[in-house]
C-alpha cells in the first residue's frame, strides 16, 4: 500500500513538473506595438496582455483596477522607458507586488534600451507643454527601432526562459528579416515624395517621418498637450499655404473639426494615422501597420505603381 501511495505521489510530481514547465510566460507590455513585437519573437510560448488600448492615446490610459491583476501575475513587464506611460503605469506595478517586474529585476524590461532618442530636450518645464524629458517616446513608428526592441525582448526571454532561448532567437532572425524586407519595399514607395512637407497634430512622428524622410512644418498644438488655438490655427494655416503643404496626419483618436477645417481652407488632405497594432482592421500585426500607413500616405500624394 505505501509502495503504491509514493509511485501516485512520483507520477502526480512528474505531471506538475511537466505542466510547470510547458507552461508559457505572461507577458505584459505598456502598448499593443511592443506587444506586437513581444509575440514575433515568443510566438507560442508566450501570453501577451497590452495595457494601452490600440485606438487610444498611450500619454492617458485609464489604470483599471483589473490591470493590477494581470500585472501581478507577469513574468515579464515591457515599458517604453521614456516615460511615455509615466502618468499611469508605475502606480499599476506599485499596486501588483510583484517583485519580479520591479525595476531591475529580469521581469521588467525597458524596450527603448539601445535606441537613439529624438527631440532630447537641454531643459524642460510646464511652460513648455508636454515635454518628455528623456526625449521623444514614439520611438516604434521607426521600424528599424521595432527591430532593435525585438532584439531586446529576446534577449530577456532567454534570460527568464534559457530552455527555449534557441527559438526565440530563430524567431528574432525570421522577424528582423521579414522588417528589413519590407524596410525595403516601404521606403520605394515613398522614394518619389522625400522631402514632401506634412503637418501633424502631435509630435508623435519625428521618427517616422526622419526615417522616411519626409519634412514636418508645423503642428495644430501650438505646444505638446496643449489644444489648438484660434491664434494659432491662423498662423499654421498661412505656413501651410506658404510652403504648399498638402498632408495633414493625424492619430486615429484626435478630433477632426479642426483639421478638417484646416485642410478645407488649405486644399490638404487629411490622413488618420493609427499609430498602435491594431488601431485599425489591416494592422493586426506590426509590419501590417506600416503596410496600411505607408499604403496611405503614397496613395493621398499620388504615388505610382
């Protein structure tokens, strides 16, 4: 009877065991473009949870509750590191006593880690808007900075997870090379336009736009966070008639009275720009995003096939 009680007891170990360690990671990244990312390099052996919704502005995400749940539960956290989820992020990880996700701890990630940061302020306070004083946070609407985050990413998965590190690796390989492809075939298609003029609502596309080197002339907020003016809207309107500037981008969660107005005294067309995986139907992954904004913006300047 005892002998048979402890061959139960070893068989019931080896299948906890083999459950634990089939078991895939919880990862929680800050935005659905991280998380994007996250999942082409950990595919199957992963869970991602994106806290930012897709359609929503990532500067004011509301910090429910229920993420707290999810957080604590993560074995890996993945934050921009420029403070772009300052405002709402570090109360969910205080709240989620979860040692591991802590910062510097394996389970916390910054992803900007290795990424050359844009529009780095000498100083910054209030008076100047919303100004990030590590520099410009929409580092992923660089696709070669997508890369540089999928390296980072997998680079912790190996840590956290060493058994499966060969398969994140070749899944990084895969991916870098698959982006490096359509790199290719992007910046073709906007070859004919380098140097077009644009306007944009928010300082959300510096990186987007050095990479494909188009020319922003000016902005509807007459400082980062702060809403349009009439003043203002005048003044912008005058440059853009001025300097022939035919393209106004904006975020898909922006409201559209005012550059609709604009484009409508200037003759611009106005683009809506999601900026997150899954902002839109096409752009359930990270390379169809730039796919759909990219297919965009050439088709509103006109691009041939």
């Amino acid at each position: 009877m005892k002998l048979k009680s402890i061959i139960l007891f070893c068989l019931l170990l080896s299948v906890s065991w083999v459950s634990v360690a089939h078991a895939k990671l919880n990862i929680v990244a800050a935005t659905p473009d991280m998380g994007a990312v996250a999942k082409e390099v950990g595919k199957d052996k992963i869970d991602v949870i994106n806290i930012a919704k897709p359609t929503e502005d990532p500067h004011f995400v509301d910090a429910k509750p229920s993420f707290i749940v999810k957080l604590n539960k993560a074995d890996l956290l993945i934050d921009g590191g420029l403070q772009l989820e300052i405002g709402w992020l570090p109360p969910l990880v205080t709240g989620a006593r979860n040692q591991k996700i802590l910062a510097g701890n394996a389970g916390y990630l910054v992803a900007s880690t290795g990424i050359k940061a844009l529009e780095v302020p000498a100083a910054s306070d209030r008076s100047m808007g919303d100004v990030h004083p590590l520099g410009n946070p929409h580092f992923m609407l660089d696709p070669l900075n997508g890369k540089i985050v999928a390296a980072n990413i997998s680079e912790r998965l190996c840590q956290i997870d060493a058994t499966n590190c060969d398969y994140y690796k070749n899944n990084l390989k895969d991916f870098a090379q698959r982006l490096d492809k359509k790199l290719s075939e992007w910046q073709k298609m906007l070859e004919p336009f380098r140097g077009t003029k644009i306007v944009t609502y928010h300082k959300t596309f510096p990186y987007f736009v050095s990479r494909f080197n188009l020319n922003v002339v000016g902005e509807l907020e007459p400082k980062p966070g702060i809403p349009p003016s009439p003043a203002h809207i005048n003044n912008l309107i005058q440059t853009m008639k001025k300097e022939g500037v035919k393209l106004i981008i904006i975020e898909r969660f922006r409201e559209r009275k005012t550059p609709e107005f604009i484009a409508s005294q200037t003759g611009a067309k106005v683009i809506v720009f999601p900026i997150m995986v899954g902002g839109q139907k096409e752009t359930e992954d990270y390379i169809k995003l730039f796919d759909y904004n990219i297919g965009q913006i050439a088709s509103a300047l006109k691009a041939k096939p």
